[in-house]
C-alpha cells in the first residue's frame, strides 16, 4: 500500500515521506539519532558487502532480505551434500526461527527454501 504511493509520488513528496516515515518508527525521539534507521542502514550496507552475487546487489538476494529484517542469526551452518552437488546454509536465530538456503551448483547463488519455521 504504501508502496503504491511512493511511486506516485515526485523526489520531493518522496523524502518528505521517507523522512516522516523514520520519523515515527525512531524508538528514542529525545536522541538526535534515530537507532533504527542506523541499524536498518548498518544491515544493508552489511549485506551489500557480504551478499553480493554477480551484478546483484546484496538487498536483492534471500540472504540479504532476511538478514536486513532478522539480522545477524545466532548460529549459521554449512552442509555440502557431494551427491547432488548442494551446498545447504543454515541460519538459526534465538527467536527459533529457522532459514536454510540452497547453492544449487550456482557459484554461490543462495536461494530461501524454507519460511522461517
């Protein structure tokens, strides 16, 4: 929805917007730094560096997207099953929720194959 009404919108509603937006979601507003938009901002540049695949930007990539909403997983696994040449990473997190990713041969290319038990 909000979504829809950005891109209808020109640059300038547009950062109005986005600047309202952080606005309200600033957890400690008597602070000059709104913390969540440096931690969402600290994930992306993180995942930028560490997710890229070819010419894809790391917030484009399954990893990158679960790692800017969850952040960094409490434990992460690596399983390389040489029968079917699947490389399988396992991300757990102390909410219990589970990721696990697929490297189908695809040099390093991850794919999400489960939602997150």
């Amino acid at each position: 929805e909000e979504y829809k009404k950005i891109k209808t919108m020109n640059d300038e509603s547009a950062i109005v917007f986005f600047k309202d937006y952080w606005f309200k979601l600033d957890p400690n507003k008597e602070t000059e730094i709104n913390e969540l938009l440096e931690e969402f901002s600290s994930r992306v540049q993180h995942v930028n560096l560490e997710f890229k695949e070819l010419s894809r930007k790391g917030w484009k990539t399954d990893r990158g997207k679960i790692f800017i909403i969850h952040g960094q997983p409490k434990s992460s696994t690596s399983e390389y099953n040489p029968r079917t040449n699947i490389t399988r990473l396992i991300w757990t997190y102390t909410s219990g929720k589970i990721f696990i990713f697929e490297d189908r041969g695809s040099f390093g290319h991850y794919y999400l194959v489960n939602q997150g038990f």
